[in-house]
C-alpha cells in the first residue's frame, strides 16, 4: 500500500495491547491457584496473544511494522500478575469494572473510519466478538472468585469472634476458680 492508512495507529494499538495482555494474563494464569481461573486466564491470554498476531500480520501486509513503546503500567500489572497477591487483588488492579455505559464502549467505535479496508474489517469484526466473549468469561471469573474469597474473609472473621468467645469464656472460668 502505497499511502499511510488512518487507521494504522489503531492496528498498532491494538497489536500492543493485545501482545501485553496476553502477557499478563499468561503470567496471572501460572501464579494463581485456582484452576478453574488459570483455565480461563489461559484461554483469555491465548486469544490476546492470536489477536497480536493477527494485527502484526495486517500491518506487515500494509507495509509497516509494529512499533512499541516503554510502559511503566505494563510493567507493574506483569509483575503484579506473577506475584502471589491475592486473585481479587489482581482483579482490582489489573482488569478494574469498567463502567458498563455501552456508548463509551470503545470496541463501539472500531468502524468509524469509513477508509477501512474490507479486510481490516473482517478482523477488527472478528476481534471485537473475541473481546466481548473474553470480557464475559473474565467477568464470571471475577464474581467467581470475588465471592469466594469475601466468603472466606467472612469465615475468617467468625473464627477470629469465636477465638475472643473462647478466651473470655476462659477467662470467666478463671474468675470462677
């Protein structure tokens, strides 16, 4: 292709993007110990590193290579991924709720650039669904798991109340001796 396309710093985002994230998930995926979500990270983060992939392959058809810079936030989310704090932990920091407002979606405004190619198209239609489908799965996951450990914060809680009944039920036998 002869001219820059518009849409070449979208592809290239993407690329990164995609690239990091699977990166991270694949990294949060070895570390925990659920299994059940490390399936989930692992499928999420395997669909992000094909979705690299893909957009490198679309702009080296284009002619151009993908370009990357230094990223301190990449950086603390891989390292906070691989570390053994706790999965609702990593939720918060590394996938935090994004507000569901569909109109600031912006997979919503993919197509808005009427110069995109059909090609280009197909797989920026095809990414989207995966991203829609991964943010279902990670979704479930987080309730998943963010009910599992409230649940364990909350036995965790009785036990500490029943420890202090314990001890002031000794403490009253001691009193009565």
């Amino acid at each position: 292709m002869s001219e820059k396309p518009t849409y070449l710093g979208l592809l290239n985002a993407v690329a990164v993007g995609e690239q990091r994230g699977g990166e991270i998930l694949s990294a949060w995926a070895a570390a925990t110990p659920d299994p059940e979500l490390a399936k989930t990270l692992s499928v999420v983060a395997i669909r992000e590193r094909e979705h690299a992939a893909s957009f490198a392959k679309r702009l080296c058809e284009l002619g151009f290579d993908v370009r990357t810079k230094p990223s301190a936030a990449f950086e603390a989310h891989l390292n906070l991924a691989a570390s053994s704090a706790s999965d609702a932990e990593k939720f918060a920091e590394v996938l935090p709720v994004a507000k569901s407002d569909r109109n600031s979606d912006p997979l919503n405004h993919l197509f808005d650039d009427p110069s995109i190619d059909p090609q280009t198209g197909a797989l920026l239609g095809r990414f989207i669904a995966e991203e829609r489908d991964s943010e279902r799965l990670l979704s479930a996951a987080r309730a998943r798991v963010t009910s599992s450990e409230e649940s364990d914060g909350e036995l965790e809680e009785i036990k500490a109340r029943i420890e202090r009944l314990t001890e002031t039920l000794e403490d009253l036998k001691a009193m009565r001796s």
